[in-house]
C-alpha cells in the first residue's frame, strides 16, 4: 500500500478538505454499491476501502478516527484482515481473488518479497518493496515442495496455506531476519520518535497491530502526544 504523503500529516486547507469529504463520500457510495456486484463486488469494495487506508480519509469520519476502528465500522473486520485484503484487492483482479483466496495471494505476495529481501541481502544491497504492492502474474508462480518424500512442483492454486506459510519461514530466515517484519504504522512512529532527541530513549514494540510504548518518562508527554497526533495509524 502507499503510505500517505507527508503533506496528508498537515492541516488540510478548507478546499483540499472539501475535496478529500467530496471523495471520501464517494468512496463509501463505491463501497456500499459494490455490495451488489456478484462478480466484482469484492474487488470494487477492497480497492475503495485501499484508497480509504491510503489517503487516511477514515480520519475525516468522527465516530471512528482511527483505521482499525473505521474497518470495524464499514468492513466488520479486524484491522489485520482488513490490510491483507485492501492489499490483495491492488495486486490481484477480482477473479483471481475467486480462484485463490484472499489469504493464499497474501502469502503468495509475502513469500514472493522475502525471496526477494533475501537475493539482495546475499548481494549485500537494500531491498525496497515496491510501494504501492505490484501485481502480480499469480498463474506464473510455482513452489517446490517435497510431498510424500517426493519433490514436486505446483501452481498457486495446488499450494496448501500450511506450505505456503513454511515456505515463508524459510524464506523469512534466509533473508537474514530475526523477527517479524515491522508495519508501516510501527516504523512511521519509530521514525518520528528517532527524529526526536528528546524522545530517543523511548522504545516501539509491535505485536498483533498492537504498538506497547516504553521508558516513557513524565517529562516527555507532552512532546510524545505531538508525535502521535501526526503517526495515526498507516496502512502496509
């Protein structure tokens, strides 16, 4: 997903906010209509709710104000589900979506990223994800897999989740990294509270999109309420 732009951190003038409620309304129509699209009505519905994320209009939404809650109110999901599908809906058609399930094209994806964080690290470069996520020729992937104690190889749409996620771990450990990978929301606090040095002894964990603040001291609320009020949460 595309993080928001560090202008959308700023107070919105009176027209750029008009046009943000003008669109936002329209987004939620999108939403609400795509309810009754047999075919596509599940790609119509995540695509507005990614540009809802993104543009973090669910801010303009004062019986919510923050994403988890908004996706709770208009999608009935948790926030996790919410990114994976928001996410599946931009790299995926509406189809595709049909025939692999939402959860088998996220790891598909997830994997896909590893292998390539894990190519660079044995290069000794950086890896950016593309940002926001690319499409991806799903019908191209294959995965090697033993089964039975023979090797075989399969197509997306053979793939178990179970080997999916194993195959992730593997990937995972390759690349090098040693813990879950850090949401955006978490690294955009991170950040913002590295760039302070008056805050710099503060520690960021994250677990389950939760974020656990710690070795906060008393004298330093006042300039850690500035820095949450501009990291509201982000999408991945």
């Amino acid at each position: 997903m595309v993080s928001p732009k560090k202008s959308a951190r700023e107070p919105l003038t009176k027209v750029a906010e008009s046009k943000a409620r003008a669109e936002y309304a329209g987004l939620l129509r999108e939403i609400k209509a795509a309810e009754t699209d047999p075919v596509r009505g599940w790609d119509r519905k995540w695509d507005a709710i990614a540009t809802v994320l993104q543009k973090r209009y669910f801010s303009l939404d004062p019986a919510t104000g923050s994403a988890p809650l908004w996706l709770q109110e208009h999608a009935g999901v948790t926030y996790r589900t919410g990114l994976r599908n928001a996410r599946v809906a931009r790299i995926a058609g509406p189809l595709e979506a049909q025939r692999y399930t939402p959860t088998k094209i996220d790891l598909a994806y997830t994997l896909d990223q590893a292998r390539r964080h894990a190519i660079a690290a044995q290069k000794r470069v950086t890896y950016a994800p593309p940002d926001p996520p690319e499409k991806v020729n799903l019908s191209a992937l294959r995965y090697r897999l033993v089964r039975g104690g023979r090797r075989v190889i399969v197509g997306l749409a053979d793939v178990s989740v179970a080997e999916l996620r194993a195959l992730l771990r593997e990937a995972t450990h390759a690349s090098g990294a040693t813990r879950a990978r850090v949401s955006m929301a978490a690294k955009s606090l991170m950040d913002a509270i590295a760039a302070d040095k008056l805050l710099r002894n503060i520690t960021v964990q994250e677990r389950d999109n939760e974020l656990t603040l710690g070795r906060v001291r008393r004298d330093q609320w006042h300039a850690l309420a500035k820095v949450l009020m501009h990291a509201a949460p982000m999408t991945e």
